[in-house]
C-alpha cells in the first residue's frame, strides 16, 4: 500500500510544543541512533513493541489504527504527558504519526485548554499529513467531554462545541 502525503511532506518528527513532539513508529526506534532532539520520553501508540535503553521511558498503548480509544486510556496518556514534559522531551508516536499520535496529542492540548478543532490545526500546521481517523477523533472528544453540536463527526463536521463536564 501506497501512502500519499498532502502538500508539505513527510516528517518522520514534528516538534508541537517546545517540549513535545510527534514521531512515526520507525522515527521512535531510531531514537537510539539519533536524537537531535533530545527526546527522553517516548507515549507508543501502537500494539508493537519499542525497546531503547535507559535514559530513555517508553509507555505502550496497544491503540488499534481506525479503532475507538477507552475513555481511561485516553485520560492516561495526557496524564502521562503532562506528568514527564516537565522533565524531558516527549515524543507521541504511532505507525505513521498521521492518525493516533497526533489525536492523542491534540487530546493533551484539550486538557492544556485549546479546543478539539483548534487543537488539531494547530498540529497539522506543524505536521502537514495529519489524517485523524474520525471514529479516533469522535472517542477522544467523547473521553475528553467535547461534543459538537450534531450528533455526528462522520463527513468532517466541524460545528460548534460544548463541554459537556
């Protein structure tokens, strides 16, 4: 399978925040080979294994790819986030860093008080083939309390938000 990229490329690694980045699977696992961005912590998005030597924490989620996420995980992992950036460079990553990573992501911006749209236009400014899968971005904002209007994000609806806590 071929991936196509919108205009802007791939970017194995996006920095988001001064602290925070956004990695593919492949990216990750190099991080042992190089590091220029002197990422310590590393939020895995996927069901596959990365392994890299102390300094170095990584946290796996066993995410599917176009599956919900759990309310509990979700709220984890900006947990986690918010916990270590304090500490060192994180870097969120997922198969591509297209779909999981940067949903996760935005749900870590959420909870720092962005909303769910600006969120994620924030993070494709900075990461130009974000594709959030919508049943993703549908189970994130239902953990995070985010709700449109509508009753349903299917076809791109971007209407109006309620927070529903």
């Amino acid at each position: 399978m071929e991936l196509y990229y919108p205009a802007g490329g791939f970017k194995p690694i996006s920095r988001i925040l001064n602290r925070l980045y956004i990695g593919c699977l492949a990216s990750a696992r190099d991080l042992i080979a190089d590091n220029p961005n002197n990422i310590r912590f590393v939020l895995n998005c996927t069901p596959n294994k990365i392994v890299l030597p102390a300094p170095f924490r990584v946290m796996t989620m066993h995410f599917e790819d176009g599956s919900e996420l759990g309310a509990e995980a979700v709220l984890f992992c900006t947990r986690w986030i918010y916990d270590l950036i304090e500490l060192g460079n994180v870097m969120v990553c997922c198969h591509a860093g297209i779909s999981r990573s940067p949903a996760i992501t935005a749900a870590y911006l959420v909870r720092c008080g962005f909303n769910w749209d600006d969120a994620v236009e924030f993070i494709t400014k900075r990461r130009p083939q974000v594709q959030i899968h919508p049943l993703i971005s549908l189970s994130i904002r239902k953990a995070l309390g985010v709700a449109p209007i509508k009753e349903s994000l299917i076809g791109g609806d971007k209407k109006d938000e309620t927070k529903t806590n």
